[in-house]
C-alpha cells in the first residue's frame, strides 16, 4: 500500500508538471500573438500614416496651382472633398494645424537662404547668433572651403586644419557651391554648433540648383536685420508695417543703403513643404521642395522630397 501511494504522488507530480509547462507554452504563445498584433497594428497604421501623407500633397498641389497670392502668402478659397486646408496660407514655414492629426508648412525658397549660392556673411551671421568671433572663423572658413586656391585666410581653415588639427580624412571642396546642410556642418566654425543651434541654422536654409531674389516680405526679424544691417528690434518694427501698411514697409526698406537688386518682395513659388501625419501610435513626416513654376517640360518640378 505504501508503494502504490507513493506511484501515484509520483504520476500526480508528474501529471502537475506537464500541465505547468503547457500552461507556460500557452502563455508564451498568447504573449507573442500580442506582440504579432501590436506589430502588425502598428506597420498598418505607419501605411495609412503614409498613404494619407500622400493624399495630402497631392491636394496641396492643387491648392498652390489654383490659389491666388501676395507678396507673402496664398489664398484659396476652393473646397477640396473632405481636406480642410486654410483659406490663406502665408509661406513663410509657420505650422498649420489642420486637425489635431495632421500639421503643415510651407516656406517659400525666397525666404531662406541657398546653399549652392552660399552668402558667407548671411550664414556667419545666422550660425554665430552676436558671437564675433565665431562669426569670422565661420565667414572665413566658408571663403576657404568654396575658393580654389589653398591659401588660409585669416581666420578660416584648409586642408592642414581639417587634417592635422580636426584629424579627419576630408578637406574644402573648393568648388563655389555647397550640396546639403550636411556639408555646411563640416566646416570650421559650423562644426562648433551643438544640435540646438544647428537645428536653427538648418531651418535657415536650403539647396537648389534655382537662384530666387530675397522676399523681404518673408524673412524673419533675424534674417532681415542682417541684410539691412538694423537692429532686430527696428526689423520687427518694419514686419509690422507690412501687415498694416504694406507700401510703407516696402518704401521704407527701399530706402536703407544696404538694399540691393538682390533682394524684393515677391514669392519664388520654390516651395517647401512638410506635413506631419498622426495615426494611432504612428507618425509620419513627408518633406518635398517643389518649383510650382511651370517650364517647356512640366507643370511642377519635384527638387527633393523624403518621407519617413
């Protein structure tokens, strides 16, 4: 009797054992069915995400083309299907939100600065924020990167420095032109820049193969104070005029010394444009830069665009 109680403790541990692990295989197949279900949830809504990105600036083609305009902004006041976009949209790179889902910009290229026609001032100015300084380390270093010959000017950087000093494999272009904010950030000076700053330089500039005439009715308070040569605070003074009185703010302007054929009041139609889409746990962003100017060839020429 002892022995027949004892093989049946022994069957019942057993029996207890095998109905553990299968409760655990159970539980390990449920937990990777949950984890196949978020991943499958959240690669469908990264493609509706996307799709909708799409859609969106297919109707935002269609806005620019059919919209009137100023010297600063669009206006449309066509209805698109279900697409709620702004009666004005002024291009000067402010967010619109068109549902709490979906963002948009646009900035005319007029308004920013182009790399493959670097200004070095312009840029200096921008990236070394009053810093003398930095500013001319970044306007000479700029000079020694896009010029052709290897002298150093006084306080900018050639082969030596990038080689010997910064103990990299690269050296100046010294081709007159600059490819990406990514080749700027190489540059001596620039390469100071933490991320924030950068950022902020990034969000000044562009690249295209298409000069545009700088749109005064379009730069920030910054940028005009430093093509004008004012102080920030008389720049925003003169912003205002445009919005209440746009003829004194052009006769004004036109009347500082520093104002050149360079620079004017009208949109490139060189536009770029970023949406921001939000779905579920999902968010998308689709960046283009877009010439809306029609040519022999086509009715829009795509410069860029990206989307991830």
């Amino acid at each position: 009797m002892p022995f027949m109680k004892s093989k049946r403790g022994f069957a019942l541990s057993i029996v207890l054992w095998i109905v553990a692990a299968l409760l655990l295989g159970i539980a390990f197949i449920l937990n990777l069915s949950k984890d196949s279900l978020t991943l499958t949830k959240g690669v469908q809504e990264k493609l509706i995400a996307r799709l909708q990105a799409q859609d969106y600036l297919e109707v935002i083609k269609y806005y620019v083309m059919t919209a009137d305009f100023n010297n600063y902004k669009l206006i449309n006041n066509h209805s698109i299907a279900t697409y709620k976009l702004p009666k004005e949209i002024i291009l000067d790179g402010r967010d619109y939100n068109i549902s709490k889902n979906v963002t948009l910009s646009m900035r005319d290229a007029s308004s920013i600065v182009n790399l493959f026609y670097p200004n070095q001032r312009i840029i200096a100015a921008l990236a070394s924020q009053g810093d003398d300084a930095l500013n001319y380390t970044i306007k000479d270093s700029i000079k020694d990167w896009i010029d052709a010959d290897s002298k150093v000017s006084l306080n900018g950087a050639e082969s030596s420095y990038y080689n010997k000093e910064q103990n990299v494999f690269y050296k100046p272009r010294n081709y007159p032109a600059l490819q990406s904010s990514d080749e700027l950030r190489l540059i001596r000076g620039i390469n100071t820049l933490n991320k924030k700053d950068f950022d902020r330089l990034s969000s000044y500039i562009y690249v295209s193969q298409q000069g545009a005439i700088v749109n005064l009715a379009l730069v920030s308070p910054e940028y005009l104070s430093i093509l004008l040569h004012i102080d920030k605070e008389i720049a925003e003074q003169l912003i205002n005029y445009k919005y209440k009185n746009f003829t004194k703010f052009v006769n004004t302007i036109r009347k500082n010394h520093y104002y050149n054929d360079s620079m004017g009041f009208g949109l490139s139609f060189d536009i770029l444009i970023k949406l921001k889409i939000k779905v579920g746990a999902s968010r998308v962003i689709l960046e283009t830069f877009i010439d809306f100017r029609k040519n022999q060839f086509r009715d829009t020429t795509i410069n860029m665009y990206k989307i991830y």
